[in-house]
C-alpha cells in the first residue's frame, strides 16, 4: 500500500517537476515573456496557485514520509548489513535514491527561499520592469551568473534526474504496468524523461552563465518593488 501511495505522489510531483521545467525554458521568449508569466502566475491566477502549491506540498510530505517509513521497515528487517555487498541488476540511481532526495528536499527549501520569497540572494527580487512588473527575468539571469549559485543548481538537478530516473521506472513496476512486452517500453520511460528534465532545466542557467541570457538594465537604474503603487 506504501509503494501505491509513493507512486501516485510521486506521479504528481513529476508532473509539477515537467510543468515547472517548460515555465522556465520561457526564459528564451525574452524579458517580456518571462515576466508576463510570473505576473499571471502571482497576480492572475494567485488562488488556483496557492491551491496547487498545497497539494504540492500535501503530496511532497506524503511521499517523503512513505519512504522513510519503508527505508525504516527495510532496516529493521534486517539490522545486521551483510559482509559483502553485490549489486545485481540494479543502477546506481537506485542505490542513493535516499540520498538523491534529500538533496532535492534541501534543493527545494532553498530554491523557495530564493526565488519565491527573496530570503537569500535577495539583492534582484525588488526590482521592476518598465510595465511595473516584479522583474523575475533579470533576478534570474543575475543569480545564475553566480558560479555558486549555477552550480548548486546543477549539483541539485543531478540529483534530481537520477531520482526520477528509478522512481518513474519503479512506479510503473508497482502499478503493474512493466511486465509483459510492454515492459522495455515502460523501462525507458523513466530514463528518457529523467533526460528530458535535466536538458531542460539547465539549459535556462547556462545560457544565463554564459552570457547567452543577459540582464535588460543597469540594476542601479532599475525601480524597486518596495517603492512601486503596484505592490500588494
């Protein structure tokens, strides 16, 4: 019962983890684009966002909890570890799936605090576009033109794609959707999607890293949030 309640939470934080990576490749549509975007997301639709934002979290503290209740039962089942160790038919992604998600639970924290809430890195939050709009284009590309900040991320959706790598694969396995001759197919879902995510997450930070993304003021002309009629 604990694996179908992992893989059902685990399904709907995927499916955030997709939608949340095509959000940012609008980072190449331009300053105007991208920030459009934020504004519906914070300001046009803030109620159906808090809603999601909920259920997000509802689903995180499940899943994180079903695992470690199930790494639990694992370890005392057997709480003598074997003597000698040999890894048959199993990747290295599966062997640090514990691993892999704490450092995403410590990434998400600090992505919030960033980006969401400007608790750190806070220097570009406040800053306005010419339409008086929050400009979350240029807060971006500023933070990921900080080597510490780019490689965090990079660090953080390494993680990410091995996680999702095994979890997808192990999802279809508990649904039972991975047998028969459909199971090569539902085996490379997890991979290809895994890849497809971390292409598309990092693309927007190295084109920002390397000058391919550049910021559209000075940030010492730019207008600050604090000081704008538009701030709720």
């Amino acid at each position: 019962m604990l694996k179908i309640v992992m893989a059902i939470t685990g399904f709907a934080l995927a499916g955030f983890v997709l939608g949340h990576m095509v959000g940012h490749l609008q980072m190449f549509l331009g300053r105007d684009a991208y920030n459009g975007y934020a504004h519906f997301l914070k300001h046009d639709i803030i109620k159906l966002l808090w809603i999601a934002r909920l259920s997000l979290l509802g689903c995180l503290v499940v899943h994180v909890a079903a695992a470690a209740y199930l790494s639990n039962l694992n370890r005392m089942a057997r709480p003598q570890s074997y003597r000698v160790v040999k890894h048959q038919r199993t990747t290295v992604f599966a062997r640090t799936m514990m691993w892999s998600g704490l450092t995403i639970l410590a990434f998400v924290i600090y992505h919030v605090l960033h980006f969401t809430l400007g608790v750190v890195h806070g220097e570009h939050f406040a800053q306005l576009d010419p339409a008086g709009r929050q400009d979350v284009f240029n807060n971006f590309v500023l933070s990921f033109q900080n080597p510490l900040i780019f490689g965090a991320y990079v660090v953080a959706n390494g993680a990410l794609a091995g996680h999702l790598s095994h979890a997808l694969s192990s999802m279809f396995k508990t649904l039972g959707l991975s047998t028969g001759r459909f199971k090569a197919i539902f085996e490379r879902i997890g991979p290809a999607f895994a890849t497809i995510c971390l292409l598309g997450f990092l693309l927007p930070p190295l084109a920002c890293f390397t000058g391919m993304l550049n910021p559209q003021y000075e940030v010492t002309d730019a207008p600050a949030l604090a000081n704008s009629p538009t701030q709720r």
